[in-house]
C-alpha cells in the first residue's frame, strides 16, 4: 500500500526575533526534516525557515503558496505531493498557528478529506494569548475575524457583538487591519456602553513593546494607546 505523507502545522512567531522563546525545539526538529512547505506568505515563510534552521539551504526546499486568494484546486495541488509521492509537508501561516483565521484551514480541511495524517503543533496565537490576559471569560466566547471596513457596517457590527455579548455572556474576540486600529478604537468608543469592558492587546510576545489592557470603554476615553500600524486584537466582555 502507497505510503501518504504527513501534514504538519508549523506555528511561526508574532513578534520579530522571538523564535528562540515561543517556538519549541520539537517544531525545529520537524521543520529541519521537511523539504516541502504550504505557506501563505512565500518570502515571510522562507525567512521564518531560515531563521529557526539556519543550516538549512532554502534553494533546495519548496513552497507553495496557498493564501486567501487560492482555488479549491490550487488548495488540492498544494497537496499532492503528499498523496502521490509519500512527501511530509509542513503548513505555515503569516504569522502564529496555522488554521487559526488562516487559509491554510482549507489545505487542513482537504487533508481530512484525502485521509493524510494531520499532526498540529502548539505555537503562539495572538487570538488566545489575548483571551487568557484579558481577564473575561473562557468558557463562552466567539472569534469574529475582521470587521467590516465601511463605518456604517462596523458600527451595526460592534452593536450586535455587544448584544451577544450580553445575552449569551461570552467573550466577543476581533481584529482589525493594523493601519485602522485608531479608527476602530474611535468606533469602539463612540458605540459601546461606557460600562462594557475593552482589552486592548497589541504587539503580543513582544519582549519591547507588548501592550495589554483592559479598561472599562469610560476609563479608555481620552486615554487611547497609539497602535497605528501595530498588530492587535481586541476584546470585550460585560
């Protein structure tokens, strides 16, 4: 019987130059035997590769890149080295835990469905590093991914998330593209109840500049950290 290969799920750093504290040693072992990567960002991965295994000779290593924009048969091809050739792959997403708010979900989801051994690693995910420091609940809780971008629908979307929040009790969990934080924050405070709680996580495992609060959206007004282009996530509990 044909041997398949396995899929392994490489977890990246959030934070520059913090592979030596949050990546483990079992996922440099791994990537060190891996001569094929399923990536979303080729020069990003690449680096990241090089940087956790420098002995490695990236030229003689291949990456597909598999990212939002992919096609379902682009996403199968992305596979067939596995299938057909018996090749261990390793995902690697932008950055933290692959098939966490990540396309590679789609090669994970057409793993399962080819009966190719999926085998995750833990890593950093901005998504629960800022759950567990916020201090609001991790028994109920939802992660929303970004918002809409118009003001009018982001508006009508902080409204509903602080609905749920209140009638379902659960943490409500969301992002936003890192050059309209500010925007977003302006939103946030303009929107949701002064008594609503907000956390702030910014820049998470930065040795230098990790930000982490919560406040209440009255305690924030005219207190607002500057996170322009500064990658956060954003929390809010009753």
């Amino acid at each position: 019987m044909k041997k398949t290969g396995t899929l392994y799920l490489i977890p990246t750093v959030l934070a520059d130059d913090t592979a030596d504290k949050v990546i483990s040693p079992q996922v440099v072992d791994t990537v060190r035997h891996l001569q094929y990567f399923i990536v979303e960002n080729l020069r990003t991965a690449r680096r990241y590769v090089k940087s956790i295994c420098p002995e490695l000779v990236i030229e003689q290593l291949i990456f597909v890149q598999i990212d939002k924009d992919a096609t379902p048969a682009q996403v199968q091809a992305s596979l067939k080295p596995l299938l057909d050739a018996g090749k261990d792959a390793g995902i690697i997403s932008e950055a933290g835990c692959p098939g966490v708010a990540d396309p590679g979900a789609e090669v994970v989801k057409v793993a399962h469905q080819k009966d190719i051994r999926v085998v995750p690693f833990a890593g950093p995910s901005a998504i629960l590093l800022s759950l567990m420091a916020s201090g609001f609940s991790g028994q109920q809780f939802a992660f929303h991914g970004y918002l809409p971008i118009e003001k009018r629908d982001r508006i009508q979307a902080l409204r509903t998330l602080e609905k749920e929040m209140q009638q379902r009790d659960q943490t409500q969990i969301f992002m936003e593209t890192p050059y309209r934080n500010n925007k977003l924050l302006e939103d946030l405070l303009q929107t949701l109840h002064p008594d609503t709680r907000l956390c702030i996580a910014a820049n998470i495992t930065s040795p230098t500049h990790e930000f982490i609060q919560t406040k209440t959206i009255q305690q924030w007004r005219g207190k607002l950290p500057d996170i322009h282009k500064q990658p956060a996530v954003f929390l809010i509990y009753k």
